[in-house]
C-alpha cells in the first residue's frame, strides 16, 4: 500500500500530460514577447505505401459506421452494469462479461491476467454547514482519502484560491478546513489542488481539506478522483465539492464571515482484491509475435456510469479487433486488445501488463490507448519521444482517415496504461478526441450514456481500426528506415 500514493500520482501526471496539447489559453498571436516557435526537425520520408490500404481503409470505415455494435456493448456495460471501481463487485462482473463476449466474437486468446488491487470503499458521506446558514452541500470524497470519525470533522472553514494564499495563513489555518476554491485552468495546471491539497493544508494543522472540483462548469456535481498524500505530513479527509459550493464559501469569507462546516466520510481501505486484465487477440497471419496493442482501462469511478472514462475507450478498441476479424482483415502482425483494470486509484493494470509481458516488450510495435472520451475523433497523439521515421509513417497513414476529419498526428501523446511498457520503449500513442466538454462530466455522476454519441463512437472504432491495422500489417516495422 505504500507504493500507491506515487502510482497515483504518476498516473495522473501521465494523464495530465495527453491532454497538454490542446490549446488552454491564448496562444503566440497573444503573446507578443513569447520566444519565436523552434523550427520543426525535417521528417524523413514515409516508407509505408498508403495507396495499398486505400480499400481496405474504405471498408473499415465503411462497416464502423453502418453498426450498432460497438453502441450496444457500451449500453450493456453502463446499463446493465454500471461504474467499476476497483476491487468491486461491478468490475468482476463487468471482468466475466467481457471475457464471455470476446470469446464468441471469436476472438483469439481471450484471457484474464490476475492482478492485485487496491480496494477504497467510499462509504457514506456528507456535508453540511452549520453556520451562518444550515445546509447541505454537494460533495463526493476523493480516492484514497482517509475517513473521519463516525461524528465527522467540524470546524471553521477558511477559502484560499490558491497554494500561496494557503502559504501566508500559514498557522492560521490549525484546527480548520481548508477550502481550495482554484479556477479550471486547464486539468494539468489544476489538477494539483486535488493531489496535493490534503497535506499541503496538514502541514499547517488543518483538520481537513475540500477541493473545487476540477472542471470548467458545474450543475451541482462534484468531481471525484484519485489524491495523493505526503508520506511526512498527517493524513486528513479531504472530498471534492461543486463550483457552486466554493464560490458560496469564497462570497461569505471575503464578506469576513466564518462559515462552520461539517464533514462526514466512512471511506477505508480493505485489503487488496483480486481483478485482472481482460485480453484479446487478432492473431497475425505472418508475424504473430509482433504486437500492436490497444485498449483502454475497464475500471472507472464509483459514480455515473464510466461512459466516457473509460467504458468507451474500451469499446473503441474491442470493437477495432471484432470488426477486422468481421471484414477478414487479418493483418501481418497480431493485434492485441488490452482492457487494463485500475487505472483510476493505482495504476496496478498497467504495471502488471508490462510485469508479465516484459520478455515480450521488444516485439511490441505500437500501442494505442484511447482514455479522453469517445468523442469526435481528431487522430493520434504521439509520444514526443517516438522515432521520426515512426512519426512520417504515422502522419502517411493518418491520410487514409482525412475523410473522416481524424488525420491529425499531434506532437505530443500516449496514456497511463500504456506507460509502463512506453518507458520501456513501446511507441506510444493516445487517440485524441475533440474534448472541449470531457472535464464538464469528468469523474462526475453525470459520466453516463447518454453523453456518448453514437457516430462520434464510431468514428473513434474507424479510425482506431485503420491505425491498428494498417501499422500492424505494414511489410516493415514501424519506424524501419
């Protein structure tokens, strides 16, 4: 257990990261004094002959977009079983449905790898003010916190926008909680305040800690998610709450009033429970040891439905390998679907994967991961450290998607999940979306179906499909000069 503080927090800043290419405040035009845009290093030329995979291209597309299946299985995961969190029952079962449905796709060695995980309950939660005005607010805990007693923590609130506010109260906070009431800016830049908030407000005494949830808007609903906490300062609870929430404690503490809070958490850790990774295959027809993988992560959090995070990215990619296997395309190279369990609160999915395939890793080609919803699709995000020759091939490739508006190789991408086996060389790459309203329903209750668009959905299986394949049955490896 005293590993999964960092886990989480590596994780987070990974994720963070796929998401630090899209524009997030004004850009060079806006900025008359920002240093000039360093010349792009030339890219040599693309070895991959596109013309070749034109048809089948054509077809994928095609078939993605005349069916409902991909739409059906995520209905069936979100409605039928709902949020996974791990070490829940819903995850189990979500686990042997999965495993069920692979395997009459005719998939090929379908199989769960066994994995540890932690397992955070949430339990039964509250908050209420109790001064000026009595009310309840809206909050959910956040992964990993610690509890209260059973009477709850009751206590003075004091709002700071920010860690250096917090810095000059300093002392004056011991014995209160500490509301950080910090504007979206953008999920890296803000998503500090719900991993470090906790122990940055312990170290000053406070009792416990609420976050503003991280997100641009707000119908009263809180973000959940995962927090980190500083192995040499106390443990404290600490919940997220709605925007509407810190900025009703931010009016009442600049008009000098002192609301009095209430919070109550039951959340725990019980002892690590077993999950595993969900796996699939489309053998390859000549090189059936090379590996292009895909996937996503299966857990989610323990509220709304986990639609878009990550129910859909596992969708995408499952159907990616059914729908080859449908249209007989079966390419060079095996295709391997990979739903990783624990992303959320641990990062023990991705680890385990590269734990267990590591003799294997060489002959890893790509990997793809989907975790940034289901929407619009625009193209890859490749990992900045990826080959050149891998990126000219890649951007050839994405050619064969212009029709759909997702030939788009950003500079920068990857995943998590796929960051383990990335930091043991594995090209990596995210399948980026147009995501302007992800972080509206990010780790909320309102993460449910009906925010997923059907077309939207299968165009991010078009386009995974055409990627997965095409890299997968090139004649020479990716990044073959």
């Amino acid at each position: 257990m005293r590993l999964l503080p960092l886990l989480v927090l590596i994780s987070t800043l990974i994720y963070a990261t796929a998401f630090a290419q899209r524009p997030q405040g004004p850009g060079p035009a806006a900025q008359p004094f920002a240093s000039p845009t360093p010349t792009p290093t030339p890219l040599p030329p693309p070895t991959v002959k596109i013309d070749r995979y034109r048809p089948a291209a054509a077809r994928i597309i095609g078939a993605a977009l005349t069916s409902d299946r991909a739409y059906a299985r995520l209905a069936h995961l979100t409605d039928h079983i709902g949020h996974r969190l791990s070490g829940s029952k819903n995850l189990e079962r979500a686990i042997e449905w999965a495993l069920a449905e692979m395997k009459r796709d005719g998939l090929d060695n379908v199989r769960a790898e066994k994995v540890m995980v932690p397992h955070w309950v949430r339990g039964e939660e509250s908050l209420e003010m109790l001064t000026p005005v009595p009310q309840k607010l809206q909050m959910l805990g956040l992964g990993n916190s610690v509890g209260t007693l059973a009477e709850g923590v009751s206590a003075e609130a004091v709002v700071v926008r920010n860690f250096g506010e917090l810095e000059r109260l300093g002392e004056q906070v011991r014995g209160k909680i500490v509301v950080y009431n910090a504007p979206f800016t953008g999920y890296g830049a803000t998503v500090v305040y719900r991993l470090q908030g906790a122990s940055r407000a312990a170290r000053y005494g406070a009792v416990a800690a609420l976050v503003r949830s991280i997100g641009p808007v707000s119908l009263q609903t809180p973000h959940t998610g995962g927090m980190n906490y500083d192995a040499n300062q106390p443990k404290i609870p600490v919940a997220a709450i709605t925007i509407e929430t810190a900025e009703l404690l931010q009016r009442m503490n600049d008009r000098g009033e002192r609301p009095t809070l209430r919070l109550k958490m039951e959340a725990k850790f019980l002892p690590d429970a077993e999950s595993a990774n969900v796996i699939a295959e489309l053998k390859g027809s000549e090189k059936p040891d090379e590996v292009v993988l895909i996937g996503g992560h299966f857990d989610s959090w323990d509220v709304g439905q986990g639609a878009h995070d990550d129910g859909g990215g596992c969708i995408v990619a499952w159907e990616a390998a059914r729908l080859l296997k449908e249209l007989g395309l079966r390419p060079r190279r095996t295709i391997r679907v990979v739903l990783y369990t624990n992303e959320e609160n641990g990062l023990r999915g991705g680890n385990a994967y590269r734990d267990a395939h590591r003799e294997e890793i060489p002959k890893h080609i790509f990997a793809i991961e989907s975790d940034s919803g289901v929407f619009r699709p625009e193209g890859l995000g490749l990992a900045a450290t990826a080959p050149l020759q891998a990126r000219s091939n890649l951007q050839e490739i994405a050619k064969l998607l212009s029709g759909i508006g997702a030939d788009r190789i950003a500079a920068t991408g990857g995943g998590a999940d796929i960051g383990p086996i990335m930091r043991e060389g594995v090209i990596g790459a995210s399948l980026d979306v147009e995501g302007d309203h992800y972080f509206d329903i990010h780790h909320t209750p309102a993460d449910t179906l009906d925010k997923v668009n059907p077309r939207e959905l299968a165009l991010c299986v078009a386009t995974m499909a055409v990627m997965a394949y095409t890299v997968a049955d090139m004649p020479e490896a990716l990044n073959h000069r």
